[in-house]
C-alpha cells in the first residue's frame, strides 16, 4: 500500500566517512523486490522488523557484501511506504557499491530531504514536525536538541492545529452570516473580538516559543567593545576558558577582530573581540576601530568593557552610545579597586568583573541572557523553527490583531473575514495544509540526502 509515488528512492542514510557500519535506505512500493533482487533471495524472505543476513549483490552477480536487511511494510514505516534497511558494513567504497547495487536492482537516487518529503505527504509528519527533523539532524548543542525534539513531537503541531480548528469555526460563522444575512445572525461582536483576542494570544505564545528556538539554532551575536586595555581579550579568554586572543598590557594588542563560539545558559554564543575604539593617526588602528564598531552594529549584544582603575574616561561615552540599547556594561578589573566606580545612570546597570580572576563571570553571563529576556530554563521550552515558521506565525499574529480591531469596529464584518482567512491560511501552510509543491521544494531541498 503506498498509491502516492511509483518510484523506489534510495540512498546512504549514515554520514559519510569511515564507520563500522552505514544504512543504505530504501523507500517504495518496489522496496522489498528490489531488496529481493540485490540479495539473490525472494522476497518472502524479509519478515517485516526482523533483522535478515543475506548477501549484497551488484549487477553482475558479484558479492559486493554482506549485510542486514530490515524491512518495515507500509505504512508502518518512516515515510509510510514500503522500506527496507539494509546495515552493511562501512567505509567509502563498501557504501557506495551497496548504494550502486540497489539502484541497479531498479532504485532511483534520492533527493534532499525525499525520505521526510514523503514522510510528510504520507501524513507520517505534519510540516513542522518534518522541519524540525532537519533542526534536530543539525543540532550541535543540547538544549538545540531539546528544542527540536519538543517540535519533532508534535508540542507545536497541536498547539497551531487547536489554532487553526477554531479559526476555520470562527471563519465559518462569519462567512455564513456575511453570504446569508436573512439567515444567519452575526456572531456576538464582543464574544467574538474576545475569542479572537485569545487566539492572538496563543499565536503570541507560540511565536515566543518559536523564537527562542530560533536563536537558539542561530546563536547569538556578542561584540566585546571598548577602549585600549581594558580587558577585552581578557574577557573573551574568560568566557571562552581558555588563552584564544593575545593579551598584554600594550594599549592596541587587538588589531583586527577575533570570534569565538562560546556557550551561556545553553545558547550558542559567537563572541567576537575587537580592537580597541580610540581616534589614532595609525592607518591600521583606525582600520581596527572601524571594524569594532562594523562587529558592534551587527551584533545581538555589546559588551561595552571599562576599566574600574579609570572609571569612564574619554572614549568610553563614544562607545556607549555607538551601542546603545544593546549595550551591556561592564566593569573590568576590580580585583584592583574597593569600591565600583560611579558614572551615574550611563553605568547604573554595569556588571562588576576581573577577567584576571575570573571574579564576576557568572552574573555577566546572568546579565547577558536576562537582556534577552531568558530567565531560567527559558532555552529549554523552546520550540524549533525556521525563519520561515516565525515569519508565518509574524503574519497570523498580525492578522489577528488586525481582525480583533476589526470585530470591534462598527464597520461591517467583510474585512474581518478576510484577516480571518489570512491568520487560517498562514497557520495552515505552518502546518503543511494545502501546501504549494516550491514550498516543498524549498523546504526539503536544505535537507541531506537520505534523510
Ligand atoms: N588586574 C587585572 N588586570 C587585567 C584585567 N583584565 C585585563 N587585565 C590586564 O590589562 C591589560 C590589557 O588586557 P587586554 O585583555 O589585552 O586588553 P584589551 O582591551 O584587549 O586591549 P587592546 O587589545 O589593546 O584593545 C593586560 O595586561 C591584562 O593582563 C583584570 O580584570 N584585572
Ligand atoms: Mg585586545
């Protein structure tokens, strides 16, 4: 039972490289004759989830390897067709004969992603689920992992199908009072701006959800700025734990920027130590300086790094408001002072630390994830998404405040409606419901093949 597609796919469902073992996969309604094929031995053979020893054969009859056939019988397998999974062993050329061999037997190469394409056109996965398998195959840090596990298994599925359920109510009611007026009252204005209120605010949820997720797989962006010696090489050496930027006590050591990936609270972090900021003749200095401020305005996050020995000095202003409202301040070396240094509200929120000691470090990575927002274990509700998925949930958020405004204006409900829809179909497409076959195309196209 498969109907959808007639071809067989096959691919290496394992890394590339050099292991004890690799999967070469494959899906269709021919899965079980190619493997019937490949191995000399009929297709009875293969009872579904049990393990078989047969041999791997190429075209021309030669034994390419022997290996461990699985085979799950639709639907009751990852992409709801018939699969076999053949275990043989690994290394480069081994792989690439058995791979060679199944498609000999009648396979066709598979695309990127065409096993969870398939998965999700078999109703296996809904769309979300089915991008965040690409996060959690892509996941390099746990709580990333987390994030896409919670995606994978459906915690934002249910949540955008309740959505879009009392959505499709809502826009059912209103569409059948607007077509027939004699016959159907309006609904209730006020209950009705309440409902979708509410609504607006579960999208606001998700969306929350959604974003931490998606910082989370971009990481963020953190430039340690400041003047001449104050410390930030010393400071990226502290958070990244080990001596990574030349540090000395001659103002101008940094002269070109550096990056690091770090990790705070579980969120990946990419620190990037600049130059020191000050007006020079130097040619290459000023070229520094330009590049610091270049890292400071692409960055999520500016440590703004002051010396406590000096307390603000000339310089230190210029750096402050070139960061702005993403400046986090922090004075540096107070294993050499008693008391903080007072430079008013410009500094009233600085964190206290030695990068020497290592004093302080703890509550600038506090400081740092409380400028996002994230309390604890903010990271690890989140939610996987692509930037596509927020900007989808961006739009039904928007469409709902625009409708709530709408329902309480006097004005006819025509225009709701239409927000209505917008907020349904935006929500739908998260979803995967009549869903356009580039969108698929996109999507799955950022897969690896074999997956
Ligand atoms: N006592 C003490 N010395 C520090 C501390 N942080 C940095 N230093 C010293 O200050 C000097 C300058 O440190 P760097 O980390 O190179 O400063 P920088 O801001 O990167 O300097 P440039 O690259 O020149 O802009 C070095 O001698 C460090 O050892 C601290 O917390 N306490
Ligand atoms: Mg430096």
């Amino acid at each position: 039972m498969t109907g959808l597609f007639t071809d067989s796919i096959a691919a290496v469902a394992t890394a590339p490289g050099v292991g004890a073992i690799a999967v070469v996969r494959i899906s269709g309604s021919q899965a079980l004759q190619i493997a019937a094929r490949l191995s000399g031995r009929p297709p009875g053979r293969f009872a579904p989830r049990r393990a078989t020893l047969a041999p791997v054969l190429s075209a021309a009859g030669e034994r390419v390897d022997e290996a461990l056939y699985t085979y799950f019988a639709a639907p009751a397998s990852y992409t709801g067709e018939d699969v076999v999974e053949i275990s043989c062993h690994g290394g480069i050329a081994t792989v690439r004969e058995v791979l060679q061999a199944a498609l000999s037997a009648g396979a066709r190469s598979a695309g990127p992603g065409e096993f969870t394409r398939r998965a999700f056109l078999n109703g296996k996965l809904d769309l979300a689920q089915a991008e965040a398998v690409n996060q959690l195959i892509r996941a390099r840090t746990r709580t990333q992992l987390i994030a896409a596990r919670h995606t994978l298994s459906g915690a934002l599925s249910r949540r955008l199908e309740e959505i879009w359920e009392q959505l499709t109510a809502i826009s059912a009611a209103i569409e059948a009072s607007i077509d027939f007026p004699e016959d159907v009252d309006e609904p209730d204005r006020s209950e009705l701006a309440a409902a979708l209120d509410r609504l607006y605010q579960s999208v606001g949820q998700v969306l929350d959800l959604a974003r931490r997720g998606r910082l989370l797989s971009q990481g963020l962006r953190l430039a340690i700025v400041g003047r001449p010696n104050v410390g930030k090489s010393s400071l990226l050496n502290l958070l990244a734990g080990r001596p990574r930027a030349i540090v000395s006590d001659i103002p101008g050591t940094t002269r070109d920027f550096l990056e690091e990936t770090v990790e705070i609270g579980g969120l990946p972090v990419l620190a990037i130590d600049t130059a020191g900021i000050r007006q020079t003749g130097d040619p290459v200095e000023q070229e520094g300086t330009r590049r610091a401020l270049e890292a400071l305005e692409h960055a999520d996050i500016g440590l703004v790094v002051l010396d406590a020995t000096q307390g603000v000095a000339e310089g230190d202003l210029e750096v402050l408001q070139a960061a702005g409202e993403r400046a986090v301040a922090v004075w540096n070396k107070m294993d050499l002072v008693a008391v903080i240094p007072d430079a008013g509200e410009l500094t009233a929120n600085a964190v206290t630390i030695s990068a020497l000691t290592g004093q302080g470090l703890e509550a600038l990575q506090q400081a740092i994830l409380s400028r996002l927002g994230a309390g604890a274990g903010y990271f690890e509700e989140a939610l996987s998404a692509s930037a596509h998925q927020v900007s989808l949930l961006e739009q039904a958020g928007q469409a709902l405040r625009g409708a709530v405004a709408s329902v309480q204006s006097p004005h006819a409900l025509d225009l709701a409606a239409v927000q209505i829809q917008t907020a349904r179909s935006r929500i739908g497409e998260l979803l995967g419901k009549d869903v356009a076959e580039s969108l698929l195309d996109a999507i799955f196209g950022a897969f690896c093949i074999g997956k």
